[in-house]
C-alpha cells in the first residue's frame, strides 16, 4: 500500500516527479520500462520512488495496458532458508520492476491441494507464474495444467516441459566440497542428508556416491528425515560412538550444527581439531561458529534476479530457457585446521 500524504493524500506519480524534477512523463517511462531514460535520470526517478514509497495502482494499470502488474507464485513445500530468502529477494526484485507479487502455498505431496493452488493463482488475474519447490512429482501434476507463462526454480531437469527454468549448480558445489575435503586427506566421509524426495537431497546424495565410487572412496550416508538442526544432532549422537570416520559433508548448514553440537556435547570432539565439517548455504550463522562452518554459499538475490529476468524473456519472446547459477566455496575453521 502506497504512503500517504499527512493524513489523507495518496502518493501519486506526480509527487514523484516533482521531487525528482523531471514530468510524470519521465516516470511513467522508467516504472513500465518503455522508452528512452538516462541513467542519472533513473536514478534520480527510483531514489524518489523509494523516498515516498510510491506503488502505482494496479487496477489503475490494468485497465490502461490491458495487462495484469501480477505475478503469481507457487511454493510447493515449506519455506526452507532458501527459499525464504529467495521469496523475498524475488518480491523486491519485481517491486522496483513495477510489479506485484501474490502467491500460494501447496503440499508438494498433495496433488489436489497443488492443483487448487494453481487454480487460486489463475484466479487472481497473474501475468505469469514463477513456481519454487523441491519436488519434481509436484512439478509434473502441474505441468497440464499452467495456462500462464511459467518459470520453475529448480535445481533438476524438467525434459520437454513448456516453461523456463532457473537453477543453481548443485554438482559444482558439491564437487567443491569433497575436493576440499579430500585435498585435506580425508578418506572417511561421511554423509548426512535428507532421506527424501527433495531434488536437492536427492542431487547431493547422487554426487557423493558417484564421487566416492570414482575415487574408491566408501559412501557412506547417514539419512535424516528433514533439513534441520535436530536432524544433525540426532545423526551425530550416532556417529559419537564410532570412530570411523574424519570428515563430515552435511547435507545444509543447519545440519552440520545440529551434527557439531551433539559431538560436542557427548564427545568433546571440535570441527578442524578432531574431524573436518562442511555444510551447504551459507546462512548467516555459518560464519559465527566456533570455530566457523566451510560451506557453499547460492546467492538469493542473484536468483531472485535471474528468475526475474527470465519473466521478462519469456513475456516478451515466448523462448523457454534454462539459467544455472554458479555456486562459491568458502572455507573456514571446521575444515581449514583439520588435516589426515
């Protein structure tokens, strides 16, 4: 909702102009993106734009392009760290393109309910749809059914389906990970993922054992039911009464703490003293551990972008592509101490 003036004035592009100094003309041109702006004028426009918090009115502009301002999406599963923050990011993506987001939550195991979801968003009028989720069953009960342009996010091939999609080099980093951790001369590494349906889950537990198997290396997994905490700290409390291990590639950040607390608490054992931990996200606490987490960091707002961008392909040429994000390595104290 737009910022009023004192107590009953609406901010209108006007207001904008005016304290940008140009027409409402040149606004108008810079919020839809049609026609020639230079760049200090842009900016001068947006910086105006997000001093008053001016949002245009939707209907407003549906009935003079003829078009909807809406973009729907459809979070098929819960809202993980990635996805949260891949949300979000995507929402002030399309804010400053003009747009507006609305989306809708489904059980990805659930066909009717991801079905109604898509319904709701056919509904309310969307220009086109962006679905986030893990699960390819999902993604395929939807497919017959998307009458909007669609872009998927999803770390996973779709063969021959009508939509675009972006996705982050899941391999890349994982690839990174065990070089590391074998460049360590660690030998005896363990897994802890997700024993589920998630793509990435699945993705991860591939990669290992097809790099363990190259390298004859024994693959070991120990599968957890989710992608949190309690989840690690359960698999450690079982690792805490072996000894056959020396490195840990936990399946997210989340894990790898849940697993260095139970190693911690029943064992006395420290990450790069006693055994090597890596974990996958690089969520904000990673880099506060002690000592801190090794870990792969996606950029949230790099995909926000690029989904984004892919909207405006799509909408504009109607071509289907793929975009694969790249991954970074960062290492820190749970693995830089640690050596076989």
């Amino acid at each position: 909702m737009s910022e009023r003036v004192g107590a009953t004035k609406r901010v209108v592009m006007a207001d904008v102009a005016r304290l940008a100094g140009v027409s409402a003309q040149t606004v108008s041109r810079v919020l839809s993106g049609k026609g020639p702006v230079r760049e200090a004028t842009r900016d001068k426009v947006m910086a105006a734009v997000e001093q008053l918090r001016y949002s245009p009115d939707p209907a407003a502009q549906v009935l003079a392009s003829g078009q909807s301002r809406t973009i729907g999406v459809l979070m098929a599963g819960h809202m993980s760290y990635g996805r949260m923050r891949s949300y979000t990011a995507f929402e002030r993506v399309q804010r400053l393109r003009n747009h507006f987001v609305v989306s809708a939550t489904a059980d990805p195991g659930d066909a009717r309910n991801v079905l109604s979801a898509l319904d709701y968003l056919h509904g309310v009028n969307v220009r086109a749809i962006v679905i986030m989720g893990q699960r390819l069953d999902a993604i395929h009960t939807l497919l017959p059914h998307l009458i909007h342009p669609t872009v998927v996010a999803l770390n996973a091939e779709i063969p021959a389906a009508p939509v675009s999609r972006v996705a982050v080099d899941q391999k890349g980093g994982m690839i990174a990970l065990l070089d590391h951790l074998t460049d360590q001369g660690c030998e005896r590494i363990v897994q802890v993922v997700p024993d589920s349906e998630d793509v990435d889950a699945v993705v991860r537990r591939r990669i290992f054992r097809a790099y363990c198997d190259e390298r004859g290396l024994y693959p070991r997994t120990i599968p957890v039911p989710n992608w949190g905490c309690a989840d690690g700290e359960a698999a450690g409390t079982t690792l805490a009464s072996e000894e056959s291990f020396d490195a840990i590639l936990a399946g997210n950040d989340n894990i790898a703490i849940g697993v260095a607390s139970a190693l911690g608490e029943i064992r006395d054992m420290v990450a790069g003293r006693d055994y090597a931990l890596t974990g996958f996200d690089d969520i904000e606490v990673a880099a506060f551990q002690r000592p801190g987490l090794t870990t792969v960091h996606q950029d949230y707002a790099d995909l926000a972008t690029a989904i984004s961008d892919e909207i405006d392909h799509l909408l504009t040429t109607g071509e289907h592509r793929v975009t694969t994000l790249g991954t970074k390595l960062i290492t820190r104290g749970s693995t830089e101490g640690f050596s076989r």
